[in-house]
C-alpha cells in the first residue's frame, strides 16, 4: 500500500476524532475511512506509537469508543482535515518567494502554533506530504533582500502614509525617485507589485517590488479615493499591465491542435468566448484594453495560435515573429 495512502487514511481518522468528543466506536471509523476494521486498528495503534494522544474507553459491552483528551479539544489543539493541511501546504509553496518577509510570517506563525499542539514525533509522522504534492515555479525571485522595503510599504498602504521610492525602470533603464500614495499590494505571477498615484508622473503607476531599490516612509497622510478597488485597475488587462485608457479592443483568434486543448482548458481572461468549430479548432473571442501582454502570451503557443483580427494587432504580432527568427538566423 502507497504511503500517501495510508497518511490520508490516518489524517481523516485524527479528524473523526477530533471532531467528536464521546468518542467514535471502530466500526464507525472503518465506515469514515472506507477501510476494514483490522486496518482502522492498525492505523489507530501507529498514531498512538508516533505519539498522538488517543484514548479509549469501553461501554458496559465492552464496545470500545476512541477519542482524543478532552483536554486537548478544550483547548482547541488543531488537528487539520487532509484537504486542509494540503492547502496550507500549497499556500506556503506558493508563498515561498515572500520568505523572510512580513508578509510570510503570518502563515509562518500560524504553522507554528498548530505544530505547537502536536509533539515532534506526531509531527515527524506526516512529514511525507511533500511527496503527495509539490509546487513548481520558474525564475522565481527573492525577496528577502526587500524585506525593508516590504515592510515600510505594507504599514504604508495601512496608515494611508506617503513613501519616497527609488525605482529602477525596466524598459528604459533608468533609476529615478517619486513620492507615492501606495494603495495595496498584487500578488501576481510570483511577483508583488504596488498600484500607487506617483507624483511625479501625476498618475496611478505599477511599481515592480523588486524594482525598488529605497522606500522611506513620510510623516504625510494621502487620501484614498472612496471607490477605489484594486482588481478594478486591471479591468481590460491581460495580466498585470494596467491599459492606459482608449476604447477596448475586440480580438479574434484561431487555435489548432493541442494548442486549442490548452486554451480550452482555462479562462485566460474574463472576457473569452469560445467558439468550438466541426474541425476541432477554436475560435476565441477577448476583449481588451492592453495588448502587450496577450501578445507575448499568443507568440508563446506557437504555430498552433493565430490572431485574425484586428488587422494591425496581427501585422505587428507577424512583424515581431519575423524579427524574432532572423536574430535566431543571426545568432
């Protein structure tokens, strides 16, 4: 029998119990789990032997009920579901980029009081789960040598305080300073950014996290506009870029092949609408306020993807295709 088997079947017993204070008899267990009872008994013995607390008493039949202490119930030691365990797993694989930064700490500190309840060698008994699921990522970054910077920001976005940064722009290379008025932190693609009104361009910017170098906090209070909400500077957006304004743009694209199966099978924006063809192409439909992202995304899927309208968005998409392969050809 797998590992991971038996470790599911071993955590929906703890629950069980957990969740019931008289205790719960064996035959009952053996129902929860889906297991026969000299497995219940098995699992029940190896949870004792890693250290779990179970007790049991007998009725006057001598039917035995098991449980965990009461005190350990009253004082609300948590024992988590599997599917529980497995997302706050996940949540802290996905949130590993954010490692020694304030933003971790509080899942950090809550991992830390539920280990608290359970003795090592209980907790030595699930170590295994890592090898159920696991979270992969690529180029992620570190942002423990921003930790300061994240700190003044987030008690920035908190207090409505004003943030003297220093960026370093990507595309132009240039490193300048700007007050801001930060209004939050994204999460996105492993990245954090930080919507905020910059002074010196005298609009809402998106600063890259990992792009500022220096954030010093100032004593001034902005004001926050009252029907601001964060996933609304994104409407139009095929990602993070936030559109700058103009009429949306209406996109049709055509897919083929495994690429049509991998396009079905997300909402890459909220504005798809897909159209299934006899041939087993798509023809999918987004509307759009910023198109630099989609374009790097559509390029991305290769000869399977192809933009049909606008005219001018599928030109200039050919055009980078185009240029693209004759730095190959020079390479």
């Amino acid at each position: 029998m797998a590992r991971g088997e038996s470790l599911i079947r071993q955590w929906k017993l703890l629950s069980a119990l957990q969740s019931n204070r008289v205790g719960v008899c064996l035959d009952d267990l053996a129902d929860i789990v889906g297991y026969n009872r000299r497995t219940v008994q098995r699992d029940l013995r190896m949870l004792k032997e890693a250290g779990f607390p179970l007790e049991h008493e007998a009725d006057e039949a001598g039917k035995r009920f098991w449980r965990l202490p009461p005190g350990l119930i009253e004082r609300q030691a948590i024992i988590l579901s599997f599917p529980e365990a497995v997302s706050l797993y996940l949540a802290r694989q996905l949130l590993a980029p954010l490692t020694g930064t304030l933003l971790a700490e509080g899942l950090d500190s809550l991992i830390q009081k539920i280990r608290s309840t359970l003795p090592q060698q209980a907790l030595r008994h699930f170590e295994h789960l890592h090898e159920l699921i696991a979270v992969r990522a690529a180029g992620q970054p570190d942002y423990r040598r921003h930790a300061d910077q994240l700190r003044v920001l987030s008690e920035a976005v908190a207090s409505s305080r004003t943030v003297q940064i220093t960026y370093r722009g990507a595309w132009r290379a240039e490193q300048y300073s700007t007050l801001i008025h930060p209004y939050g932190i994204v999460f996105y693609g492993g990245e954090l950014y930080v919507p905020a009104y910059s002074v010196r361009a005298g609009a809402i910017r998106l600063f890259k996290v990992s792009r500022i170098s220096r954030a010093e906090p100032r004593a001034e209070r902005f004001t926050r506009p009252g029907d601001l909400r964060l996933e609304d500077l994104f409407t139009g957006s095929f990602g993070i870029v936030r559109p700058t304004g103009g009429k949306p743009i209406d996109i049709t694209c055509r897919f083929d092949g495994p690429v049509a199966v991998l396009v079905a099978e997300r909402q890459w924006h909220r504005s798809q609408r897909i159209q299934s063809r006899r041939d087993g192409s798509l023809l999918v439909r987004y509307r759009l306020g910023e198109t630099s992202e989609f374009k790097r995304w559509i390029k991305g899927l290769g000869p399977g993807a192809a933009v049909l309208k606008p005219d001018w968005l599928r030109r200039e998409i050919r055009a980078e295709l185009l240029e693209a392969a004759r730095h190959h050809d020079e390479a």
